[in-house]
C-alpha cells in the first residue's frame, strides 16, 4: 500500500522518515474518508501488545498514545484495565469510541484528540501507571522526541511502566524511522530504566509478515 505525502514528495510508504518525523498533516489525510486504510490500521489489536498484556507489562490507567483507532486499547479494556487513547486525528478518536461502545468497554476505555506531545488537562488529574507507545514515537522529529519524553514523566507516576513498540533498526522496507535501543534511552534520559527488550514483529498490511520491531518494557 502507499500513502502519497506532502505535494511533489516521494510517497512515504517508499522511503524511510528522517530527522524531521513525519508530518501532522500526513495522518488527517489517511482518515479522510476517501482514503485507504493506513498501514498500521490492520483492525485489531498488535499480538506484540497482547503479549506484553500476557507478561503483566500493564497496570491501569494506562495512557494509550498515538492509539489510532482504538484496537490496542480496546484489547487492554477488555481485560478490565481502564485506558486513556489518544490521537491527534479527530476521525481516528470517533472510531476509536465507536469501538469502544460496539465492544462494551466504555467504562474502561476513554479516548481523547490530544497531540502527545502537549498533553495539558488531557488526563485530568490522574497519573498513568502505564503508558503504551506502539507506532508512535518513530514517527517524530529530532525536535519532538524531548517534549514527548518531558510529557511522559508528567503524567506518570514513580515506578510506572513504558512499553514501546516502533519499527527497529533491522526493518530494511521502507516506512517510518528507525529506532534503536539506545535511541529509546537517550530520548527518555535516566528518569526511566529499560528492563526488557524483545526482538518482536510490527504488524503492517505494507509489510509482508510484519516489520522487524523492538518490544521494549521501561520503568520510572
């Protein structure tokens, strides 16, 4: 599948996203509803999310960033675990909520248009105790990635847990960035410990068999 970018620009699905991340405007224009389905939307939750699920990464509330349409989320409410999505896309968000009515997990799940990156009132007072980034930070510029890791340590709490899953250093295909181990932890600083790292799959209808990604657990 490819998703044409900016005017005059190679389409994105060919090339790798450097430095500068990937532009907002770029994801209004995949959920338009003239549009295909962006890659990432495979309408269900990321196996690599249900087995970070599995090995108890997740304690409630967890602030779901970048969450789309909702499925990751919604897997998470499922297992009685209150969720707090949010996305930039207003079209993204209105799914997402409509997932959540269709799923019956509106009491768990709740989902707001927010930039991640300025997320001011968003979580209304409460401090998450997990965060789940999948498919998120790989997206952002070299400028962004400190404003995102100063509204991590915001808005949680002492012992809280990161779980990334973003395209890795060894995805050769085109798409977002690449992300190493080490960019994780120079972006996120020594408020948060990297306790677990799984050489894992990023789920893509524009990556056949999946895009070579690192499952990362990181503790406040």
């Amino acid at each position: 599948m490819t998703n044409s970018g900016p005017s005059g620009a190679v389409p994105r699905a060919d090339r790798i996203a450097d430095s500068r991340g990937v532009p907002a405007p770029f994801f209004h224009s995949v959920y338009e509803p003239s549009a295909e389905p962006p890659p990432w939307e495979i309408e269900r939750a990321q196996v690599a999310v249900r087995n970070a699920l599995d090995r108890g990464w997740f304690t409630g509330p967890v602030l779901d960033v970048g969450c789309g349409t909702g499925c990751n989320a919604i897997l998470l409410a499922t297992s009685g675990i209150e969720v707090i999505g949010v996305d930039i896309v207003p079209r993204a968000i209105e799914r997402a909520r409509g997932r959540a009515k269709h799923a019956g997990v509106e009491e768990y799940a709740r989902f707001e248009m927010a930039d991640a990156c300025d997320l001011v009132g968003v979580l209304r007072g409460v401090c998450a105790k997990s965060v789940l980034d999948c498919g998120f930070c790989h997206v952002l510029s070299d400028a962004d990635r400190p404003r995102y890791a100063a509204q991590l340590l915001r808005c949680t709490e002492p012992g809280a847990s990161l779980v990334f899953l973003n395209f890795s250093e060894h995805e050769v295909r085109g798409g977002p960035r690449r992300m190493t181990i080490n960019d994780y932890s120079t972006m996120l600083g020594s408020a948060f410990r990297l306790v677990d790292s799984i050489a894992s799959t990023y789920e893509s209808t524009a990556h056949e068999g999946g895009a070579r990604a690192w499952l990362l657990r990181y503790l406040r």
